[in-house]
C-alpha cells in the first residue's frame, strides 16, 4: 500500500496530464520525474525566448505527461493548454507513409512497383520505386531547399504543379544510389494515395488512421488560416524581436507538412506504433526497417522516419520545422516509451531538441553530446561581417536569398549584429547535404550573447540561405 505522500505525489502528477484538458487520460508518473521534466521545459523555453511548449509522454505504451507551457499567442497574449494545436511539419511524413503502406497491406499496391504504373505523367523517374520514394533514396529534386519562405512560395500551387516541375526533372542520382533527402517524393508518394484510393489524401487519413485513434484534433491545415485555438508561429532574426512567421501559400505542404494537432493526439499515434495497431507486422517492419542503397550501406532512414539508437535502445524519428514551429517526435519501441515536443518558434538553439535530449536523458540515460569544435568559418564571418557594416554584397547571393536578407529581416540582423561586434568564438557545429547544396550550422559567441548561424551554399558557390537566431 503507498504512503499519503507517494499518493499525493501521484495525484500530482496526474494533475498535470488532466490541467485544461479533461478528455486528455493520463497514467500516474513518478512525482520525481515529473518535477524534473517540469523544471527542464520551464528553464529550456524561458532561456529560449520561444513563446510556448507542448509535450507528451509516454511510458509502457500509456500517456503519463501531458502539458503545455507559456503562450501560444503573443499579441494578445493567450495561455497555450494541452488542447492547443501545433503544425508539425515534416513530421507529417510518417503518416503519408503509412498510408502507402495501408495500401499495401491492401494488396492495392507493392512498395517494390515503379512509381510511373500508378502515375505514368512522371518523366524521367520510371525506375524509381514506390520504397525508394519513402526512404528518399529515389533522387527526386528537392523543391524545398531553403528554411525561409521565398516569393515563389508565398503564391499558391498544387501537387501537380509540384509533381509536373520536380517529379519530372532529370534525378539528381540513380534511383537507390545515395540518399537525399526530399519533399518532392513525398509530393509524389500523397498523389499515389490519392490515385490509388479514390479519396483526398486528407479523407484517407481522417479515415483510417486519425478517426480509428480518436485524433480529434489532427487535421490537413495547408494554406489554412490559423484556428482561434491554434498556437501562432513566431521567427526572430538575430537579436530582434518575435516576429509573426507567415506560412508558406496553399500546396506547397502537400503530404509532406501538410499536417497540425495537439502533443497528445500525436502521442496517441505514437502509441500505435508502439502497439502496431494500424498495420500488419510486415508493414510495420518495413517502415521502422533502414533503407539500404545498391552498395549495402545504410541510411539511417525507413519509411518516414529516421531509424537509430539512443543509448543502445531502438528508437524511430522524426523533426518538424516550418517558419514558425519546430516539433519533435521520438518512439523506442522496444521500451514502450515517447516523446513529443512542440514549440511556436523556430529560434532560441533548437529548444525542442535540447527538452527531448533532457526527457530522454532522464527517462534513457544518453551519451553526452560533444563540444563543438572552433573553425574559421571565412564565408560566414564574412556575411556576417558585411551585414553588421550595411554593405552587403548581393552578387554572393541567390535571388531567393537575397529578397530573404531584406527589409524587417536585414534591419533586425544589421542591428543585433552591429551591436554584437566581433565574435569571440565561432565554432563549427554541423556540415551535411541536402538538396543539393552543402548546410553548414556554426555557433557564435559575443560577451553578451550567442548565435546559432545557417549557411547554405550551392555547388557553384552562391549563397542560398544565411540565418541567425539566438541560444542561451
């Protein structure tokens, strides 16, 4: 029998999952433990600057935590609760994915058939497969390189016009040869879920997967206004203030971020695979499978989500990030557990991913992550530098880039940066490919703050993308 202090401890905690959402069932979690993630996201979102959090839990297949932190709107300032929606971004993939692999499951489709036998207008992709599309092996042109809005995506479009243009395109490699990621194939894999079922990908979705695991909240919201209950998304350039992120224009999110609900809704399907409720164990298999190319070598990547290990425990994967909105959505399988992260600001040193590290720690004790090393970092320190002096020269630039590096942007860099100064360190954090170009992240260090600094440069050398955003 538990002492009255473990049972208040209990009720405590089971507080926190029922706070501002009655229909949200949560499991007791240890009073300890919760404390911890409590003070982990209160301290990771107040040195972040981003406005508010969600995040759920789960533990032995059950929801445990549930709860939602600051505001989910600035101006006028609201409250975000556990009902408060959040786009998702590209975690939205997972469910494109499983779709395709209810189709299969159906005997309606083989993931090994050639994409082009359900959508013959695709050109120069007839050998790519319905697999290599989901694990993004396939080479599609990606038409989503850049982390910022450029004009083109301001208008609307449509996954045809998305599929005519990038789909049809010469590869950039032979289908199953290299892996890059890409939207593009997404695009493409929502349009064969739409060929192939009869319905708009969205029905498919609400239908078989959303209303089966009372996703209530769940819902398509590309080109869709924000509902008075959704968390409004916020970018900061440098050291200015939050500002409100516009999204991209209708189609541009098709089946690859297409997607927004609340932490719990998304626990809920996180429970799901966990319990393999959806699908047979074949289909389960192959999403959670890491893709291999033509050599062997593995991609660290299934069926819509990222394939690893954290601390020698089997986890699946997947980020979201849209101007605006990060989310972040962990599964160990084998250990019955999740996390998910939600914040409304794509700013402040990835805080999302520094409160699932901390959960993750806590509940799955982790390595330690490594220092980043100091590097010169010429091009940066000379964007940097030319940005700070107001002599910017715009011949490095893309056109997509340099429309970005304008107006509210480039008055609010020009400003933190001038009042910044030199740096005293900047390191180098991460290097990687997408979309063909190279994506370089370096970190920052001033007396009175620091910066996280993305570049993102073309083979030929033009600058397609340069931002800053601050850490604590």
């Amino acid at each position: 029998m538990a002492s009255s202090i473990q049972v208040v401890a209990s009720l405590a905690a089971v507080i926190a999952c029922w706070v501002d959402a009655p229909p949200v069932r949560c499991a007791p979690f240890a009073a300890a433990e919760s404390s911890k993630v409590d003070q982990l996201v209160s301290t990771t979102l107040a040195g972040s600057g981003v406005p508010s959090a969600s995040v759920a839990i789960v533990q032995d297949g059950r929801i445990v935590y549930a709860k939602a932190y600051g505001a989910r709107s600035v101006e006028p300032r609201q409250p975000a609760t556990v009902t408060t929606r959040y786009r998702i971004a590209s975690v939205s993939k997972q469910f494109t994915a499983t779709a395709v692999l209810m189709l299969a499951d159906e005997g309606k489709i083989s993931l090994d058939d050639p994409l082009a036998k359900y959508l013959p207008e695709l050109g120069e992709g007839d050998g790519v497969t319905v697999r290599q599309a989901l694990s993004h092996t396939a080479g599609y042109p990606e038409f989503w390189t850049l982390d910022y809005v450029t004009p083109e995506k301001k208008r609307a479009t449509t996954p045809e016009a998305i599929l005519q243009r990038w789909g049809k395109d010469k590869l950039d490699f032979e289908p199953g040869s290299r892996w890059s990621y890409s939207n593009t194939g997404y695009v493409i894999l929502g349009r064969l879920v739409e060929k192939v079922s009869g319905q708009p990908l969205g029905a498919y979705l609400n239908t078989h997967i959303f209303a089966p695991l009372q996703m209530t909240s769940a819902q398509d919201v590309d080109g869709k206004s924000r509902g008075a209950a959704d968390a409004m998304g916020y970018s900061r350039y440098a050291l200015g203030p939050p500002r409100e992120a516009a999204p991209p224009a209708a189609g541009w999110t098709f089946s690859c971020g297409e997607l927004a609900m609340t932490a719990t809704d998304l626990a809920k399907w996180d429970i799901s695979m966990i319990n393999r409720t959806l699908m047979s164990s074949t289909a389960y298999s192959a999403q959670f499978a890491e893709a291999k190319l033509t050599d062997g070598a593995g991609v660290g990547y299934g069926a819509g989500l990222f394939v690893d290990k954290a601390q020698g425990h089997r986890r699946v994967r997947h980020n979201g990030d849209l101007p605006g909105f990060w989310t972040e959505n962990r599964v160990y399988p084998d250990d019955r557990l999740a996390i998910v992260v939600m914040i409304n600001g794509n700013y402040g040193g990835a805080p999302h991913v520094a409160i699932a590290d901390g959960i993750e720690r806590l509940l799955l004790p982790a390595e330690k992550s490594s220092t980043p090393s100091p590097a010169p970092g010429s091009v940066v320190r000379k964007i940097y530098a030319q940005i700070r002096t107001g002599s910017l020269d715009r011949r490095m630039l893309t056109a997509d880039a340099s429309d970005y590096l304008s107006g509210t942007v480039l008055t609010d860099y020009q400003r933190s940066f001038a009042r910044l100064g030199e740096p005293l360190i900047l390191a180098s954090m991460v290097s990687e490919s997408s979309g063909g170009s190279t994506v370089n992240s370096w970190l920052g260090v001033w007396p009175s703050g620091k910066l996280v600094m993305v570049l993102r440069t073309r083979a030929d050398g033009a600058i397609e993308e340069f931002m800053a955003s601050p850490v604590n």
